[in-house]
C-alpha cells in the first residue's frame, strides 16, 4: 500500500493515485485540508516566496542555513526544521531556491537531505537556477524512491517573488505540474509546461542570456543617446513602448539612471548562469557570440570590479565605463511626457 499526502484521514493508508487524483478538489481555504509544504533557501527569493504560501493559508515547515530569516517566518506561522530531511518529514511537499548546482545537490541528496525522508508520493520542485544536467541526475536518484521530482526555475527578481507574479518553467511530469498548479499559481502568473526533467533549466538558460544581452544592448542604446546630447530618461520614455520593448527598460534602466544598484538578483548569480549557457553551447558545438561576450562582460563586473554583490543591472556600468560616460538622469519621472 502506497501512503499519499491528502490530509483527511492523516496516518491511515490510502493510494497516491486516488488522493493525486482529488489534489485539486482538496485546495481549499481551510489549512488542515490543504498539503503541508516545506520550503528549503530563504534568500531574496525563497522568504518572500515562502511569506506569501503562508498568506495563503498553507502549514510551511522552513529551512536556511542561516537563522535569521527563519525567526522572521516563524513569527508569521511557520515551522522551522533542524536540517532539509526533517522538513521532507514533515512535508507533503517540498521545494528548494538556493544559489548553486552543488547546494541542491547537498540539500536534496547529502546528509541529512531530503532524500532520508524520502518515500512515494512525496513531491520535490527545485526551484532553484542550476545545471540540467544535476536535475536530471538528483530526479533519477529519488524516483528510485518513489518521489516526483520538478524542475521550476523563476523569473521575475525579488519584485516577482514579493507579488507573486513570477514566470515559472517547469521540467519534469506534466501530471504532476497540474496537481501542484495551486501551489504554482500562489508564486506566479505564468506557468508553462517546458518539457521532461531538465528542461525547466536549459529555458531559464535561455532567459538569462536574453536578459543579459538585453543589459548590455539598453546600456549601449542610453550611451548612444546620451553622447548626442539626449538625457537617457528621454530615450527610454520614447522607445519603451515600440519595438525595442523589453523588461530592462520596463524594470531596470530606471534604476541604473538613479544610479540604484540594490540586487533584485545579484550579478555573481547571473554570472553563474550564463556559465551554465556556455556549457550548454560547448556540449551542443553551438557558435553563440553574444552569449560569449555577456559572460565575459559578467565575469569583469564580478572579478575585476568586485560587484557580484550589486544587481545584475550593474553590468551596464561596464558599457558607461569602456565610454567615459555615466547613463544618470536629473529628470523627475513624473516631469516627462
């Protein structure tokens, strides 16, 4: 007999397939019928993400490395675990947003992981931004132990996690997204189905290369403009809404202008990101220069200027400094037409 998470009759066996089957039907307002979740990284991403699964009235059980972020939750509701396995335990299911292929691999499959809680039914979304590869790798091992794994990589910085209004990718069983798309639809606004395990990854591969290169093309634009005498407010207020419409101008050149360099994201992430690109080209004998040139770009701002720890936008200081030029406005927003 294989237990399943539905709470009604907690401790009592009943089959996954009769329970998964009823999942939507059970996501109601009342917390002791909806499916205990763990929540593993409590980063800019994971804290606010976990805040709103508590708004929404779910028992979330917590882990981090550090406490800090823990104590916070606790005060909102949740409950907070020793190390990852204890939160498997008391989870139906579980989802993990930390920085690296090597942290995911340690909280799902190392001492004291996730998978010593491991059994069937249990449900794993990595919502982490790593390698396909170490994906498609961790979601063998636990299938072994009857546990169904995705691979949900986000979109969107810490204003998406706060608003619950992240784009998600999800690799892995489409029948297994529909039944957790409640949860999903908690996190985000747009949830698209990618393909089997790993695919949710190499799409966020390709965000983050498009969300690279559009930095560096919107710094060269505003530089452009600017050295005709044009302030840079101007250029972004004129094109934003035509073909060169992007989520750069729409969320973050702004900023740059106000010279406002808080990470949403942090640089060295993005950096580890488009590494993961490059590996990806290498492995498919891809000719691909622009991804060449944003890791480059990104691989200075980290190591030669030391600003991993600002927000990804600031690599288009690097296009200001290789120009002698700083995109800087001293127009009010509210002033332009």
């Amino acid at each position: 007999m294989i237990f399943s998470f539905c709470p009604f009759q907690r401790g009592k066996p009943r089959t996954t397939f009769l329970y998964w089957a009823a999942f939507p039907v059970c996501m109601s307002r009342k917390r002791e019928e909806l499916p205990r979740i763990g929540f593993i990284g409590l980063g800019l991403m994971g804290k606010p993400m976990s805040k709103n699964l508590i708004k929404s009235g779910y028992q979330v059980t917590v882990y981090n490395r550090s406490s800090a972020a823990m104590d916070e939750l606790e005060l909102l509701g949740a409950h907070r675990a020793k190390n990852p396995g204890e939160v498997g335990k008391q989870s139906d299911v579980v989802i993990s947003i930390v920085p690296d292929s090597s942290d995911v691999r340690e909280v799902m499959l190392g001492s004291n992981g996730v998978i010593e809680s491991a059994r069937p039914g249990l449900v794993v979304i990595d919502m982490s931004t790593i390698s396909a590869d170490v994906e498609k790798d961790i979601s063998t091992t636990l299938k072994k132990f009857g546990v169904d794994y995705l691979d949900a990589p986000v979109s969107g910085g810490t204003e998406g996690a706060t608003n619950g209004t992240l784009a998600i990718m999800v690799g892995g069983k489409k029948e297994i997204l529909d039944k957790c798309k409640p949860i999903f639809e908690v996190l985000g606004k747009k949830i698209t189905y990618v393909g089997p395990s790993g695919s949710g990854q190499t799409v966020k591969a390709c965000s983050q290369l498009i969300a690279a290169l559009s930095f560096l093309g919107v710094a060269e634009a505003l530089v452009l403009g600017e050295s005709a005498g044009i302030d840079p407010a101007i250029v972004r207020e004129a094109i934003k809404d035509g073909a060169a419409r992007c989520w750069v101008l729409d969320a973050r050149a702004d900023k740059v202008m106000r010279r406002q360099f808080i990470p949403g994201f942090k640089a060295r992430h993005h950096l580890k990101d488009l590494g993961f690109v490059k590996e990806m080209a290498k492995s498919k004998e891809l000719k691909l220069n622009g991804a060449e040139w944003a890791y480059e770009m990104f691989s200075r701002l980290v190591y030669e200027k030391d600003r991993g720890d600002w927000d990804n936008s600031a690599v288009m200081t690097l296009v200001e400094e290789m120009n002698s030029m700083v995109i800087k406005t001293n127009i009010d927003e509210a002033m332009l037409p």
